[in-house]
C-alpha cells in the first residue's frame, strides 16, 4: 500500500544485505521524464500501469538488487506472477488508518489527491490486500514498527526461510536518539 514503508525500509535493508536498491517508481519516472503524478493527469493510469509493467519485467530479471514497487504493481497478473516467480516478496501490511495518519498531508500520490483520502485507502486496501497476499512469500506487520525494528523482522524471516546466513549478516543499526528527548 501507499506509505507502507517500502521505499525507506528497502533502501535500508538493501544496504544491509549489500544490495543494490532499486525503486521501480523512480525508474519509471527516469523512463517517462516526468512524476508519475504528471503523467497520471496526462495519459490516465492505464498507460502508466502498461509503463509499470515493463519496467517490473525488466527489474525482476536482473539479479543483487532489492527492488521497492509501486503499491499498484499487484493489479496486473502479469506484475504479480514475475514478482512471486522470480523474487522473494515480502509485504508490509498496513492499516488504512495507519497509512491515512503517515499520508495525509502528502501532495504527491495521484490516488489519494480527492476530498476523502482515508475511504479512498480503504477502499485502495479492500482491492490490493487479497493480491499483495497472493503474490507475497511473507507478510510483515508494519503498523507503527520502526525502520529497524521491520528491518529485523525480514532479516529473521530470510534467515528461517534459509535465504540468508544469519552469521554473515549485522543486526540493523538502531537510529541515533532524538535530539529533544524523545522517542
């Protein structure tokens, strides 16, 4: 979903597993030359969701990245079997309420510019928690953990599932305290 943590928990985890990170939004804006919030109002979500699913077949062939997508990526079958057939995934499960409260002054996602964005994400999570279920290896509940603390959780889960050596891999780093006292 929207806000989830995607982005900032893969780019962390990424540095982790010595990955490179890789954003399949940012790479389709490096591909359309423009935000997706642009291109949305311009050529409508079909043409960018036929753009998504070109850059996520070609992101999930490449091997040593970490990849983050954007949270529409499940609605194509096509998106949802390359990421389940060829990556392990993880999903960040979030209530709407919870993505309403990290979301709701951000200018920035076409969906969620109209005057009810909490029903729209309710609505968003009625659509999308069926699939991102379907296409996930792992489900990771992401209702107010830190960073680190989702971090740990897919490190543990990676280690269980034996796709990662727990020896060979350093805790995540907890962040520095905040400057004001509090946490």
């Amino acid at each position: 979903m929207p806000g989830c943590g995607k982005s900032t928990v893969g780019r962390h985890l990424a540095r982790q597993l010595a990955l490179n990170f890789v954003d399949s939004d940012t790479e389709i804006e490096r591909r359309i030359g423009m935000p997706i919030r642009d291109y949305f109002a311009v050529h409508g979500e079909p043409a960018f969701r036929d753009i998504e699913q070109d850059v996520i077949d070609a992101l999930t062939q490449a091997d040593g990245s970490l990849l983050a997508t954007g949270g529409g990526a499940v609605l194509r079958p096509s998106n949802r079997d390359a990421l389940h057939s060829r990556t392990h995934v993880f999903y960040l499960r979030s209530s709407p309420e919870e993505l309403f409260r990290r979301l709701r002054h951000d200018t920035h996602r076409p969906l969620l510019q109209v005057a009810d964005p909490l029903a729209r994400l309710r609505e968003l999570y009625r659509e999308r928690d069926p699939l991102y279920r379907r296409t996930a290896h792992f489900v990771v509940e992401a209702i107010r953990p830190s960073v680190p603390a989702l971090i740990g959780m897919i490190l543990m889960q990676l280690e269980l599932a034996g796709l990662i050596d727990a020896e060979s891999t350093p805790a995540p780093a907890e962040p520095p305290p905040a400057r004001d006292g509090s946490h």
